[in-house]
C-alpha cells in the first residue's frame, strides 16, 4: 500500500523502518553513559557502580570536620560494597587537587568536577557534606557534618 506525502509515495515497510530508526536513536540519547572525571586514573563510568553504594563527599582544607571525618572516609573505602569520592568545595583540580590530596592522606577518588549537576543534585551549601547514593543509583539523604564510619554505616544499613 502507498501514501502520497508531498508529492511522492512511501510503502509502509519504509514507513515502519523510518519509525524503528528515530525510536531507537531517541532511546540511546537517553541511554548515554555518565562518566567521572577522576583525579587520578581513567574516567568512573557512572553504570559501573550499580550495586554498591556511593558517598559522595564535599570537602575543603580549611573545614576542620572535613579533616577529621578523611581516615572515616578512608577506612569506608575500603569495604567492596562502598565507593567513596570527593569532590573539593573549592573547585581545586588538576595538579593542585592531587598534591592537597596526598598532603592530607585522601585515600579515596578525588573529582576533578563536581557530578551534582549532571544528575541534578545541588551543591551543599555547609561542609562537610555527604550525598549517600543507594544501590540503585538514586541519591537517598545528604548527611551535614562530621561523619565516623558508625554514623555512616548507620544511614545505608550496613
């Protein structure tokens, strides 16, 4: 069967065919991978950490409680089923962000950007911060303040 469309005809398998095409490139627009910029080493491909749970820690050297909460935070990081990253309040990347982070013993992934605005999180507005992000990639609570592997624990159940 033919259907005149501005002056010439189409068959409707090439109407079908024309359809599948558009369906299937609007759903890989959406299926784009998210990747993370990390300080050292290759891009965090967001997808890759489905499954366990995410902290992702606002710091800054000049917050005393964020000092005080990093062993906490490098001590969680070493449990296979929490990922932990921060991200510098201050915007520090680069070469600067890997010496601050040496200096002051960070033994997690470091971001060179913050993430929130690709997933429409807001930056924290006090230090420290930490969005806690479950499972299923969904972000569940941002703790304020100093944080201990107790009270953490506690907030994703473990």
């Amino acid at each position: 069967m033919q259907y005149p469309v501005t002056g010439f005809a189409l068959n409707t398998s090439r109407l079908a065919a024309i359809g599948c095409f558009f369906a299937t490139m609007v759903a890989l627009a959406g299926c784009s991978k998210i990747e993370l910029d990390r300080n050292e080493g290759a891009p965090l491909v967001w997808s890759d950490l489905r499954g366990q749970w995410v902290l992702v820690n606002y710091w800054a050297e000049w917050c005393k409680p964020c000092l005080k909460e990093i062993p906490e935070l490098n001590a969680l990081s070493q449990n296979p089923s929490i990922t932990v990253l921060g991200v510098n309040f201050d915007g520090i990347s680069g070469a600067e962000l890997r010496q601050l982070g040496v200096r002051m013993a960070i033994g997690f992934d470091l971001l060179n950007q913050d993430p929130g605005p690709q997933f429409g999180w807001q930056t924290p507005i006090a230090l420290p911060a930490t969005l806690v992000i479950n499972p299923q990639g969904e972000l569940q609570q941002v703790l304020f303040g100093e944080q201990t592997q107790a009270s953490i624990r506690a907030a994703i159940g473990l």
